[in-house]
C-alpha cells in the first residue's frame, strides 16, 4: 500500500541524507518534503532525489497551520516525520525566539494537524526527531539514557526539551502513536558550514586560523548522518508508540581531537614539507554556557531493534573530508 509521508525540515543536512536513503529504499512510499528554505536548508541537497518518482517538495513554514492542513489534505499524508528546527547552539544564544517559534510552535502545530485527521489511530505515525542535548551536561564519567532527567542549558536544548514534552504530551493525552528519537551529534556530508566539522574543514582549506571554542576538551558523541538515518527508518517502522530512543555509538571525541584528525586527513591529501594543518588550530573565548560532555547509552535501541553502526569515526570523518573536498574541487 503506498503511504505518503510528511518529511519537514527535508532540504537540511540530516533530513536532505534520509529523504535520498528512506525514498531510495522504499518504492511504497511517497515523500512530501515541507522545508522553508531558511539559511540552513537548500534545494541543493535534494538534487539527487528531483529524479525519484516518489518525491515532491513544498516550501513553507511548519507553524503555519493552515498549509500544513492543506498539504494533509491534498496529498492524503498518512505519517510524519519531523526534521525542520532552528538548529545551531550559537544562533540560539544570539536569537532564542526563533527557536522557540520553530521548535517549540511548529511542533505543536504539526501535532495538532496530525491529531485532527488521526486521533485514534495506530497505525498512522509521527515520529519527532530530537537531540541528546535535552539532557544536559556529563561530568567526566555516565552516559545519557533514555530515564534521564531533562535539563537543557542552551535555547536551542530547551526549545527541542519543549517540543519533546509537547509529544510526549500527545502519547499521554490523546493516546497518538508517537514516537520520539534523542541523536548525539551528527557529521556527514552537505552539514551546513556553520557547524563544528564543516568549519574545520573550511577554515583549514582557507589557511586561516581554525576556531576551537574554550580549551578545546568539550567531548561530543559523534555519530554519522546515514547511521542516524538507518536508526529513524527503525525507530519509525518498529519503535513502540509513546516511547524515546536515544541514538549513538560510543564515538566521544573532544572537539580539538576532531581538529586534528581532520587535519592529518589533509595533509595526505595535501603533502607539504614545511608545515601542517594543525598549527592553525586557534583557541578563541568559550561559547556561553558550553556543555562539557555528552555521551549516549543506546542499549535500547540496539537490544529491542538491533540497530548497530555501520560507520567507525575514522571511516566516517575520511569520508565526510572527501565529500568537502570534491565538493569544493566542482566549485573551482
Ligand atoms: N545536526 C545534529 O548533529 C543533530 C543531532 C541531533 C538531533 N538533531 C535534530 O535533527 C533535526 C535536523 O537537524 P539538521 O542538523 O539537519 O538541521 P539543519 O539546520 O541542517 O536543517 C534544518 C532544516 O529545517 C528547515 N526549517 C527551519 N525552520 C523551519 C520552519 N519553520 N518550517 C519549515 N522548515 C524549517 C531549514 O530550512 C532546514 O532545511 C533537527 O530537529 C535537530 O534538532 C540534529
């Protein structure tokens, strides 16, 4: 049975990388991708998928609910899965309102969309993308699970919190079958260069100084784009209703390891006797309120649906520098 799902936030780095991987794999389903091209999303990304007779895309703003309805109705949608936010940590200390607009509103109205046309459904789905962040800090030691408490520190980490209740509200509430997925940090291609990873790759390429926020010894868990994608084409299709899964794969790595790495993976590339990428690694003033560490534990995911990476970081990363590269070799 064809199924048309709502895909929001689909012209952004994750979403862009699912939309290619889930519409590929799955000829029954039709893709209805609702991005509003902000700065972070580009037509770009789904260059690939134009060609896929199973996709469409609409430009729009998820908190207008009156085009979300319209988009319900007109293309008979029977699930959702909810990419679009306002995304970058940085951004939401400079402009928190957006973020609360578009992570915390848009959310909410998509629920009720969804709600209206199946409130008693359970096999119409929707399933809310989230962050590890909502959790908060980690000392040296622990892992986040999917029991631990809620204590965002950014406006970003508080909007994705808020939405994540407001979900979790419509499973307790009105019984909808929901389900929501908490990532660690994500890397791969077409990530906005806004980012940690692209950044790196941008400023060294550049042969400027290379920007590491504080003392470099923040520790993410790193996890490749299209590892969180196979894990959301699991969580969606088998994941129990009203449920969180937290993914991740145990890849902490500090963010002046990552400078590193990514510099010895130029310097092969770009063999010179005289120096090397790393001396332009930079330490410039903290961002505000910087999470030290964040850590997965996503035993869940893995016992009750078998989810495993595919990708080690040194396969991801070697990867991930090779898409920039060509990229911007096409672009000179
Ligand atoms: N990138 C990560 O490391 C990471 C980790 C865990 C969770 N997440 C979550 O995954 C999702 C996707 O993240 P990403 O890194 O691909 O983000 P991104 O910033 O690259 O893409 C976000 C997309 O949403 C669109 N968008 C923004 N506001 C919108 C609105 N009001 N209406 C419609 N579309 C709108 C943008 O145009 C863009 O295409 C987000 O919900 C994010 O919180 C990201």
């Amino acid at each position: 049975m064809l199924r048309n799902i709502l895909i929001t936030g689909g012209a952004g780095f994750i979403g862009s990388n699912f939309v290619q991987y889930f519409f590929e794999k799955y000829a029954n389903y039709y893709a209805v991708v609702l991005d509003k091209l902000t700065y972070a999303g580009s037509l770009d990304n789904l260059k690939k998928c134009e060609s896929l007779p199973n996709y469409t895309f609409a430009q729009g703003d998820i908190c207008n609910a009156s085009l979300v309805s319209e988009i319900f109705e007109k293309y008979d949608i029977s699930d959702v899965i909810h990419f679009a936010a306002e995304s970058h940590v940085d951004n939401s200390i400079a402009n928190p309102l957006s973020f609360v607009e578009t992570n915390v509103l848009g959310t909410a109205t998509l629920l009720e969309v969804f709600r209206k046309k199946y409130p008693q459904s359970t096999t119409n789905r929707f399933h809310h993308i989230s962050s590890d962040e909502v959790y908060g800090t980690l000392g040296k030691v622990g892992y986040f699970t999917e029991e631990t408490a809620y204590a965002p520190n950014s406006p970003y980490s508080a909007s994705k919190a808020g939405s994540d209740m407001l979900v979790r509200s419509y499973f307790h509430t009105y019984n909808l079958n929901v389900v929501t997925s908490n990532c660690s940090n994500n890397y791969g291609p077409k990530q906005h260069s806004e980012k940690l990873i692209p950044t790196i790759i941008r400023y060294a390429l550049a042969e400027e100084p290379i920007p590491i926020y504080g003392d470099g010894k923040n520790i993410r868990d790193w996890l490749y784009v299209m590892d969180h994608c196979r894990a959301v084409d699991l969580i969606f299709h088998e994941g129990r209703s009203g449920e969180t899964y937290n993914i991740g794969c145990r890849n902490e790595r500090s963010n002046l390891q990552i400078a590193y790495k990514i510099c010895e993976l130029l310097d092969a590339r770009h063999q010179r006797k005289s120096w090397n990428y790393s001396k332009l690694i930079t330490f410039v003033p903290d961002r505000p309120g910087h999470d030290r560490r964040y850590a997965i534990d996503a035993t869940k995911l893995r016992t009750e649906l078998h989810w495993k990476a595919e990708e080690s970081f040194d396969t991801g990363i070697a990867k991930t520098v090779e898409w920039y590269l060509e990229r911007i070799s096409k672009k000179n």
